[in-house]
C-alpha cells in the first residue's frame, strides 16, 4: 500500500511540474514577442481598433469596431467617440469626440515587470488633448488613455494590431 501512495505521489508531482515549466517558457517567449512588436523605433505602423468606453462619469459602454487610432513614431491619427464633462468650450464648437490628425509630439515606450508595453504620447500643437497613454497586454488587448485641459479624461479598452503600409 506504501508503494503505491509512493508511485502516485511521484507520478503528481511529475504531472503538476509540466505545465508550470511550459508556462514559464511560454511567458518569457510572450514578452520577447511584445518586446519586438511593438518597437515605434522600427517605423511600423499601428492600429488599435475601441471596443468598451470607460468614462469618468456613467457606465460603461459597448463600441461598435468603427473607431479607431492609427499610431506610429512619427503620426497619431484618429476618431474616438467621448463621453463626459467639458469644463469649458468655444462658441458653436462640434469638436465632439476624441478627433485627432497630428505628428507634433514627443513619445516614450517602455517594458514594465509584468511585460506590459507602455506608450506615451505627449501632445504638443492640441488645444484641448494633454497627453495619450497606450497600455498594451498580451495576445493584442490594450488600453488608452486620453487626459485632456478641459474635460475630463477617458479609457478605452480594444484590441491592437500591426498594419501594412500600401
């Protein structure tokens, strides 16, 4: 009867052992993944397509796949809807959602201890839009962020994705 609690023991833990080696395998490949993909240095271009909107009042809400960003080194092009409280606006402005076409900025990319890839944007020729931050996870979920002057910021969850240049 010992022998055989012995060989079950043995057999679990040599069981149990496998997928925590092929785990720790699998996140140190991820992250030399994420590392390569996302380098802005390399010229590659972009696309992270808005599927949830958290706001920083009222509930959260579903997107339909229509908006996106386009980002890269050297441009940051996009339409995003906004949901909030602005602080103060121009007479007869339609300026309604997180519209943006512009390449005067200043970024920086690094790697946090979880693997996160980090992206922040610093607006230079925006009046309204202060700085974007894009927090990107594994297999192509992110996050961004967008702190403006005179509303009040926004998040917004969806996937992102490298796209050709024609």
């Amino acid at each position: 009867m010992k022998n055989y609690l012995l060989i079950i023991f043995f057999l679990t833990g040599i069981i149990a052992g496998i997928p925590i080696q092929s785990f720790a395998q699998q996140s140190a490949t991820a992250l030399k993944t994420r590392q390569a993909f996302f380098d802005l240095s390399t010229g590659d271009v972009y696309k992270f397509t808005a599927t949830y909107v958290y706001p920083m009042r009222g509930p959260s809400r579903n997107l339909t796949p229509d908006y996106t960003m386009i980002f890269s080194k050297d441009t940051l092009n996009g339409r995003l809807p906004y949901f909030g409280v602005a602080t103060s606006v121009n007479y007869g402005s339609r300026d309604c959602g997180v519209n943006l076409e512009t390449n005067s900025f200043t970024y920086t990319q690094t790697i946090d201890k979880k693997g996160t890839c980090v992206i922040k944007y610093q607006l230079k020729s925006s009046n309204d839009i202060m700085n974007i931050t894009f927090s990107i996870y594994k297999e192509g979920k992110a996050d961004l962020s967008v702190n403006f002057l005179q509303r009040e910021g926004i998040s917004y969850r969806g996937v992102i994705e490298k796209i050709a240049l024609p």
